[in-house]
C-alpha cells in the first residue's frame, strides 16, 4: 500500500501534560502524555527505518545521551539514536540542553554524574516555534519544559540518563560515559530555502527533514522511492482517501502520490531517508497544467527520496 494512515498511541511520562490539544485529546483518565508515538497501523508488517513522535513537556526531561552507531553495535543494537527536532511551540523562556560547556574526560563526566554537577556542565539554548536541532548520536542533551516537538529519529529507544532532575529513575553511568561525546556540541542546522515551497531542515546521513508550505486549494506530485514521512503542522490535506489535519501523519511507502491541499495553506514536515543529491538540492519546484481539474494548478516536488 503506497499510503498508509498511521495510528498515534499517546505515551504517559512523568514530564508530560494533561492537555495536549490541538495536537491530539487528553486522555480520559487525566494522566499526563509525554509523547504521541506514529506507528504503521498493521503491527505485522516491518517497522520503517524512522521513529516520529511528538513530545509534550510540562517538566524538564532528563539530561541524556543515545549512542551513534558504532557504540550501538558494540552492544549488540543495530544501529544508534540520531534524531532531529522541530520545535512547534514553545512557551516563553523554553530551552533545550545540547553538549557541555567545556570538554572533559570520561573520569570527569563520571564524577559530574555521581554528584550531580552535570546539571550545570550541559549548555542551555532558548528555543522559539519553527527551530530545528540536529542531535546526533553521542550527544548529551535535555529538552526543558513548556515546549512541543516533533521529533524524527532512527528506530532505537536506546537511552542513558545521566541525571533526572530528583525523579528516582534508574541512571546508566557506565553506559553513559562510554557513548558520550563529552565536548561541546555543534549546532550544525542551517535551513536551506529550496523553493517558495520547499525548505531543507536537515541533510544528515540518516535522514533529510524538509518542511513543506503548499498554498490552498492546491495538488502536489510526491514521489516516493522509499519511506516518507508527512506530518501536519497547520492546514489540510487528503492524500489517496486519508485526511490529515494539524498532528495528523501518513507514511509513503512507495509509488507517486497526489497531496490535494484543503481550503488553507498546508505546512507539513516531510521525514526521508537516504542523503541529499545534487538534484534534489537544486530542483525547484515546476508548475503543470491538471487536465483532470483545469482550474487548479497541478506542481511535481522534485523526488524527496532515491
């Protein structure tokens, strides 16, 4: 099936928040939902190479690391925990935790770990509505509270906490220090504009994000040659037979699919796997004539996946 409507399993943490509308209902029972998990809806079939979550945070997550790919398979794991994120609110003063203030040895992340000081080692940054972090694997990182994030990862739940913030959780100190990169951290992000409708997040080895502005009343060709992800930030769309809406998502599996943009302008992530060729970089979007609906205008985007 080239399009498949996604089910959204909501995930109570103790960081999360009770109302985590628009982006889906609270849950009946009053707990609190830290994260919003996209999945295929037929657990039978083989999961997608990527992970899209939404998190919600009333409360500081704990500071963390997930491991790159080779620490990973030193453990026997397939791969690592590279992930980006697509910051969709933020309240005022919201910050997020990327890499330390100064370099250090393991010795010294261990006993900043044991006695707490990692709290104040990491580096906090302010944070508003349309910012994006790269955070690869082997970075020590913490999201803070007041904040909505879209979150692309490699398919891993690999994570070592270094400190939780008075939680009682377990810590993962060995682990922890053998997968950190323990220095400062490279804000590496630099959003490319590729055409008036296209703008290239995320160019990283593991994945490309991409967010799409398509005006209303509009019909977009999406090709797909591997796994794309689709989620709505704000707008409507029906692609084959599914609706999606503000924190709606649909996976693309293959074949070319037709986006037909509701009644407003449709913003969306796209998520895809593979690195960024020349050509995609460089394509612009075409105009073509519909001849099956003359009084719309009918655009390819150049191939978001090879």
């Amino acid at each position: 099936m080239p399009v498949e409507r996604v089910t959204a399993s909501s995930v109570t943490k103790p960081w999360g928040v009770a109302d985590p509308r628009p982006w889906t209902q609270p849950r009946s029972d009053g707990t609190s939902i830290g994260e919003l998990r996209y999945e295929r809806a037929d657990a039978s079939t083989l999961p997608p190479s990527l992970l899209l979550k939404l998190l919600f945070t009333s409360e500081p997550l704990s500071i963390q690391v997930h491991p790159d790919d080779a620490f990973a398979h030193t453990i026997g794991l397939p791969n690592g925990k590279t992930e980006a994120w697509y910051i969709m609110g933020a309240a005022a003063g919201a910050k997020v935790a990327l890499g330390l203030r100064r370099p250090c040895s393991p010795q010294q992340l261990r006993q900043s770990i044991e006695d707490g000081s990692i709290a104040d080692l990491v580096v906090w940054h302010p944070v508003a509505a349309g910012d994006v972090l790269l955070v690869p694997g082997g970075t020590i990182h913490a999201i803070g509270a007041g904040l909505v994030i879209a979150e692309i990862q490699q398919r891993s739940d690999s994570t070592f906490r270094l400190f939780d913030f008075g939680r009682q959780r377990d810590l993962h100190m060995d682990c922890a220090v053998a997968a950190a990169k323990t220095g400062v951290a490279e804000l590496r992000v630099r959003p490319t504009r590729l055409s008036p409708q296209r703008t290239l997040l995320v160019a990283d080895s593991h994945f490309v994000l991409e967010r799409l502005e398509l005006p209303p009343e509009s019909i977009w060709h999406i090709e797909a040659r591997r796994e794309i992800w689709l989620l709505a930030l704000s707008g409507s769309a029906t692609i084959r037979t599914i609706e999606i809406a503000a924190g709606g998502a649909v996976l693309v599996t293959s074949d070319r699919v037709d986006v037909h943009v509701g009644p407003t302008p449709l913003t969306c992530l796209a998520a895809y796997v593979g690195d960024v060729a020349g050509e995609l970089l460089n394509s612009l979007a075409q105009p073509q004539s519909d001849q099956a609906q003359p009084t719309k205008r009918a655009r390819r985007l150049s191939p978001i996946t090879r």
